[in-house]
C-alpha cells in the first residue's frame, strides 16, 4: 500500500541562529537548496526554487510578510507557500522543529508499504 510521512534531517548551520529578521539564507540539506526565512520572530523554510522559473529565492527579500522572488518580483508567503494573488503555483514550504539537539527540517515522502517495510 502506498503511505505518506516525513523524514525529519536535522539542519547543521550556525548562521541560522543569527538570522535577522526578514533576512533570507540559503542552506543545503540533504541536497536540497532551501531558502530560510526569519518572519515575525519564526525561522521559516521554504525551497530555494522560484516556482515560475526556477530561480534561487534566496536571492530575493521580504515585503509585506512576504518572499519576493528577484528575478520578476512574485512574492510567497513563508507559511503556506502561496503565491500572492495566485500568479503562479505555490512554492514548497517545510515544517521545522527545535528540538534538544538541534533544529530539524520535515521532507515528505510517499512510498509503498509491504509487510511493514517502506521500499525508499
Ligand atoms: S523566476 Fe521567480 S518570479 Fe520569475
């Protein structure tokens, strides 16, 4: 049967804990390109790919509790992924946790099941 979950990484970089607020970061992990944001006190993640054409949102600032991409100026809410006015598709957003030894990022993940073992 197929199921759904998260895999949670832990998230190894200091800069994180300076992150000014409205400042983005761009931070691998995993290999995954990952654009963070500090918005209204709450270290936020989202994909480091603008969804219209690939662009590293990293690059860009915020506005109005907004990501604003830099290449044409769309602009993302770090908490839903939305893309305001609904110009383009969402962007991908990540849930994170603090925990004891670390910050964690959550990648969702879709696999099938047999006999209690997922295949990836
Ligand atoms: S590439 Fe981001 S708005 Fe066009």
């Amino acid at each position: 049967m197929m199921v759904e979950g998260t895999r949670w990484r832990r998230v190894d970089d200091d800069r994180l804990a300076g992150l000014a607020e409205g400042q983005l970061l761009r931070v691998v992990v995993k290999e995954r390109p990952l654009c963070f944001v500090r918005m209204n006190g709450e270290l936020r993640a989202l994909a480091d790919r603008c969804p219209h054409q690939g662009k590293p949102l990293s690059g860009g600032w915020c506005d109005d509790g907004h990501v604003v991409c830099p290449y044409h100026r769309f602009h993302f809410d770090p908490v839903t992924g939305k893309a305001r006015h609904g110009v383009c598709s969402n962007v991908e957003v990540f849930p994170l946790e603090q925990r004891q030894d670390g910050l964690y990022i959550g990648f969702p993940y879709t696999t099938f099941r047999v006999f209690g073992i997922d295949l990836w």
